[in-house]
C-alpha cells in the first residue's frame, strides 16, 4: 500500500515539472496566458546578474532546464530534487480532497523509471503560467498556475521552492500540488468518464454511507453507471414506506457532483439501485440529462 501511495505522488510529481509544451490545439485553457513569465534565454544568467541582483534569472533558468528535462522524460530531472525534498500532492476525487500524498526526492529517484514510463503513456501535457518568483533567504519560491491538457483543470496551488546546490546549480526542497481525479473536458468521452469514476471506488467497496445504507459495488457498461446499495434493516418480506424525498436527495446528487454531472451530460445514466438486506430489488432510480436542468 505505501509503495502504490508514493508511486502515486512521484507520477504526479514528475507529471507536474512536464510543463513546457504547449496545450494541444484542441484543448481549451480557462484562463488567459499572461505572456512574459517564462524563462527566456537574456535570463540564464548566474544568482547576482545586474539584471535581477537577487538571483532570481538563475531560478529561471533552473525551471527551464527542469521543464525541458521532464518533457523529455530524461531520468536526469532526478539531479533537480534533493533527496530530503518533500513532494505533497493532494488529490480531489468524487468525493472531496482525499489524504495528502508526501514522498520525499530519495523515494522519487528510486521509483523514478516506472514513474517516467507512466507520465509517458499518459501523455499528460502540463501548462505552467502566471510563474512568480520570489526570494525567500537562502530560497526561493516559485508559485504558479497548472494547466492539465489531459483532464482541463487549472491548479492554482503549484510551489516549488528551491535552495542553492546540487548538480543544476539549485535544487528543489519541496514541491506542493493539487490534482484531481476526474476529467473537466468539455470533449470528454462518456465511456471513459464513467471508467474513472467507477475506478475511483475500486478496492474501498462495500463501505456505510451511513446506519442504514451500504454501498455494495459500482457497476459500469460503457457510459452507464448503476450503484448497487443494500438497506441493511430492511427486508423484503417486510418493506417500509420509503422517504418520499429520497429520489429528489439522490437526483441533486448526480446533478451537483462535477463528475456525475459530466456523464449525464454526455449521453451517460446513472442508475441507483436500492436491495434490501436479503438483496432482493426494493428501489431503482435512473438519472439522465433532462433530470439535470
């Protein structure tokens, strides 16, 4: 289990510094570039140039080489973490922020070549703009905003911070992002969004949703979703009168969760299937576009 968690951080880690590309043309950014924050080449210069006395072109030019590596998934981009680098990544799932993710640069290097492998399959093209740079005494930080061309979502939580040494001139001390689960394209394959959101659940399940409700299991046929549940008091010989209100509660929750609402609005169901203890069917309900206003 902690092999997969730090795995987990160091692909997003590595995923994060793949920034120099530019979005696909396809792709649509949210927010505008504000141009000029890269690094050029009139900026490379070493800490003291008379042209940012504070060192800070040297950051630059440490970002740029960083980006440039990661792009090329070249094993050398280990070279820019300190082995007591700390990498936190938190992850928003269907459900809200999940445990914070922390690995440190020596676990990254020795998971690194599966964690390349990884950020090459996925072809995650990674955006950074709005970079500021600021010098913190010995450090620096550099704060930006992520783009994901593979999900399109904006994290606007990215930090680096850097301190001089190591083999690129500085190095990166600690590195902080959010990422999230579920894809915001507005292109977004139905089939492949109800993969994800199925996957998100898979090895947590049965779980309590509360006293009297368990969720049994996520079913998925291409677009389709069905979540099994089981009311752990009821049976069938003997079925209560149900809440009148429960279609309505379980109607805004497809149509409020970002990720349920995608699949809806994309030709996706999602059907909620209630059994009672004896797991006979007591309740169906099947959520589609026009139940979403």
């Amino acid at each position: 289990m902690r092999q997969r968690i730090v795995l987990e951080a160091l692909l997003l880690a590595v995923a994060a510094c793949a920034c120099g590309r530019a979005p696909s043309p396809e792709a649509t950014v949210p927010a505008p570039s504000t141009g000029g924050e890269h690094a050029t080449p009139e900026e490379s210069g070493a800490p003291g140039d008379a042209a940012e006395p504070d060192g800070l072109a040297a950051a630059r030019a440490f970002v740029a080489r960083l980006q440039a590596l990661s792009n090329a998934n070249d094993p050398a981009v280990a070279d820019a973490y300190a082995d007591d680098a700390l990498i936190v990544a938190e992850r928003i799932g269907i459900h809200g922020p999940g445990q914070p993710l922390v690995s440190t640069g020596r676990e990254l290097k020795q998971a690194l070549p599966e964690a390349l492998a990884r950020a090459a399959q996925a072809d995650d093209r990674l955006v950074l703009r709005e970079l500021a740079f600021a010098r913190e005494g010995e450090t620096i930080e550099v704060r930006a905003v992520r783009y994901s061309t593979l999900r399109c979502y904006e994290d606007r939580y990215f930090l680096l911070r850097l301190r001089p040494g190591g083999a690129m001139g500085y190095e990166i001390i600690r590195q902080e992002m959010r990422t999230q689960s579920f894809s915001s394209c507005q292109d977004v394959d139905a089939a492949a969004l109800a993969r994800e959101v199925a996957g998100e659940l898979e090895g947590s399940l049965p779980r309590m949703l509360d006293e009297r409700t368990r969720l049994d299991e996520v079913r998925r046929d291409a677009s389709d979703l069905t979540y099994l549940l089981t009311l752990v008091s009821v049976s069938s010989s003997r079925l209560p009168r149900l809440d009148p209100t429960l279609r309505v509660r379980v109607l805004r929750e497809v149509c409020l969760r970002p990720d349920l609402r995608r699949l809806v609005d994309h030709g996706g169901t999602v059907t909620y299937l209630y059994r009672s203890r004896d797991q006979r069917e007591t309740l169906r309900f099947t959520m589609t576009q026009r139940e979403c206003p």
